[in-house]
C-alpha cells in the first residue's frame, strides 16, 4: 500500500466510507489537487480504473490531464518509483503498469456506445462539475456505480444552488455522500500573494470576494423569476387555512423519461404534494389516483396539464369525474403577460408574496429557482421553455408545475369542509 501523509482538511477521504465525494469552496483551495493526487494513488494502488471528465472537454488543455501528469512526476520522484505510466495523449489515455487506466472525456457528448466502452471504470472525477448538466450526471452515476467499490468525486467552486451536483449533493443530506468544503485559507502551500489578491478583492467587492474566495453560492441570476429570499420565507412559514378557502388540486402529467407525475393541492395559504409518480404513462392509473384525491379532500376544483393529460382526462369521464384541461401555452387573460403559464406562475407569485407558505422541499426549491425569464419583443414577459432550462442543465420543474396548475383560474369555494374557521393545516 503507497501512502504518506495527508493535509488534516482532506483526511476523511481516506479514512471514511463513501460513495460520493464532493470537494467544494473557492480559489486556490487546494481541492483539484488534491483529488488528481488521490486518484493517481489509487490507480499506482490498484484500485481503480478512473473516467476523468467535465460538462465540456474541447481539448486535453480544457482538463485535468496537466495535472493529473504533474501528480504522477511528482509521487513518482516522492516515492523514488521508475516511470509507472504511459501517456497516450491522441487517445486521451494514460496507462499505469499494473494494467490500470485514467480516461479523459468529456460529459455533453457521452452516448450509449460510449457509456458501454466505460464499463470497469469504477472511479469518476468530475471536474468543474457546477457546469455539469442533470442529464450527463443521470448518465455517468449509473456507469460507475455498477462496478464494484464504486467513487464518483466532484469538484466545485458552487456557482448557483439549483445547479445540479450542489442541488443533489450539497443542498440536501443525500446519502454515502463526503462533503468537504475548502477556501484558500486551508491550504497550506498558498504563498503570500494569494493572500494579498484575495484581500484587495474583499475591499473592492465583498460579494465576488465570499463567490471566488470563499465558495459561496453567488446568488440568484438576474432573470430568476423567484428571488432566493421569497421562496426562503415561503418554505419557513406555517400555512393556514380556512373553511371559506378552495381547496384546488394540480395534476402535472410526465412529459418524458425522467419526467414525474405530480399530483399536489393547495387550500388557503397551504400547499401540499400528494403524490410524485415516476415513469408511468398509464392515464388510468394517474385518472383513479386523481380521483381518490378529489374523493378523499373534496376538491373544489381539478386542473390537469393539457401537454399529457387529455388521457387522464378522457378516463377521468369514466368516473364521472370534469376536471379542467390547462393548456401552459394559451392566451393570459393579463396582457402583459406572454401566455398562460407565466400567468400561472405571476399568480403563484403573488400568492407567496401574500403569506403562501411552502414545504421545506429541496426539489420544489430548486425547481423555483431554475424558473427564469426574459421580456419579449412587444415588452410582454415571457418565461423560458422547458428545453431552455433543460439546456442550462436543470430537469423538468414537475412540482413547480403541479402547484402553479392550482391558480389556473379563480375558484370560489363550492364545498363545505368540517374544518375549523381558520387553522394551521397539516395535511
């Protein structure tokens, strides 16, 4: 076994057990270092087969392989070893002697050839990995998981909370995960000028300084739709209801794959999921559980995404059920307003600015704050489209969806509930 001491800030990469490794903070951290270090290790150790890789790759320039090759100089010389490793950079390959590989790649253009030609890599490095889209991380995690002793690493200087790895690995206690957060100041190989430039960049600009320095999440974007501290204040909040509020129930059908199912209700200033369904088509199915659910809290009112819904609601007639069909792409009765679905999200808005409160969710969270938009020619605004966040590397916002269907139209409360006059719900 090679090994020598580690800096104490890294220790629990070799001492714990995990599936994931998440290495996140800001410049000159010591984090991409550190695990080009680790892996070379292990690769020298016999231990892995290892996929080097980020969103993007144009060039072996725009990866880790410069420094992954100054790591094998520098244990090599270290560890007194002969040249363990041969280099063959027009595959973007490097061999180690024990028959053991470190491939370079890059994520955007993987495929199902490319994932086959990836079995027996059991070690993935993700580098820059705040780029990393949703759906190259649904591709690699089941390539490298298959194999035995699996490790996936990320490293990151986190850009915003709703990108993919730092919404999955970071914002929630997601499980067999490491977390290891850095900063320049826990690097004891910085020299003084680091210092020096990361204090001027302190007085200049305080926010830059916590974003590159320090690792922070640098905020929101300018064209979110939902500001950080509304949904903060949203999802901290106990909602009430009332007897004289209507109790409305949202149906956001799957659209593809990885899409979800979301069947959610909001009554007053509450708002509840129901149910999340995944990868089933079966309209009647989604029909009799959206049935029971107007049955069960006597919906004063059903709406259903028109993009996959005229099933569930064809079926829904065998039950003797009329539930609303919403088209997201139709006319706003707001001129102001681009379409339908910005006029749904407009009135989720303003319900949250009014006391809406929200379930401490990290899904839903991400999901609004993913929402962007942008004016139109005429100055009307318009929200970008699903394959435009979906582009940017943020997934379907089901949830998000399925609430906003609840302020499809206004709804007068026709049904009595034996609820008191005014209560903090928990449904």
């Amino acid at each position: 076994m090679i090994e020598w001491k580690k800096p104490p800030h890294f220790k629990p990469l070799y001492t714990e057990k995990y599936v994931y490794a998440v290495l996140f903070g800001g410049r000159s951290s010591g984090k991409s270092h550190e695990i080009a270090e680790y892996l070379v290790l292990a690769v020298l150790n016999d231990k892995a087969n290892v996929l080097c890789c980020r969103q993007r790759q144009n060039s072996l320039e725009s990866s880790s392989w410069n420094l992954v090759c100054l790591k094998i100089k520098e244990i090599e010389k270290r560890l007194n070893l002969p040249p363990q490793f041969e280099f063959l950079e027009s595959r973007k390959i490097i061999k180690c002697a024990n028959g053991r590989k470190m491939v370079f790649t890059g994520l955007e253009t993987i495929n199902e050839e490319s994932i086959k030609s990836s079995e027996g890599f059991n070690y993935a490095w993700v580098e820059e990995a705040q780029y990393l889209k949703e759906s190259s991380l649904d591709k690699l995690i089941p390539t490298i998981i298959r194999n035995d002793n699996p490790k996936v690493f990320f490293t990151l200087n986190p850009q915003y909370e709703h990108d993919a790895v730092y919404a999955k690995f970071i914002a929630k206690n997601y499980k067999d995960t490491l977390r290891i957060k850095v900063t320049y100041k826990d690097n004891p190989w910085n020299n003084e000028q680091i210092f020096i430039e990361a204090e001027e960049c302190k007085a200049d600009d305080i926010k830059k300084y916590n974003h590159i320095w320090l690792g922070e999440c640098e905020g929101e974007s300018p064209a979110q739709f939902f500001n950080n501290e509304l949904i903060q204040e949203a999802m901290s909040r106990k909602g009430v209801s009332s007897d004289y509020s209507p109790l409305i129930i949202g149906c956001d059908n799957a659209r593809m794959g990885d899409d979800c199912t979301v069947i959610s209700m909001r009554h007053g200033s509450c708002f509840k999921i129901l149910e999340i369904i995944k990868k089933n088509d079966d309209s009647g199915i989604i029909a009799r559980k959206l049935s029971d659910y107007e049955d069960k809290y006597n919906a004063d009112a059903v709406f259903v995404d028109a993009g996959y819904g005229d099933g569930v609601i064809d079926f829904g007639k065998t039950l003797n059920k009329r539930w609303t069909m919403v088209y997201f792409g139709g006319k706003s009765s707001r001129e102001s307003l681009f379409n339908k679905r910005v006029e749904m999200y407009t009135k989720l808005k303003e319900w949250l600015q009014e006391g809406g409160a929200l379930p401490n969710d990290p899904v839903l969270k991400a999901e609004l704050k993913s929402i962007e938009y942008k004016p139109t020619h005429d100055g009307k605004v318009k929200l970008i489209s699903k394959d435009e966040m979906k582009k940017k590397g943020n997934k379907s916002p089901d949830i998000a969806d399925s609430l906003a269907l609840t302020f499809a139209e206004d709804i007068r409360k026709s049904q009595y509930i034996n609820l008191p006059t005014e209560q903090a719900m928990d449904y």
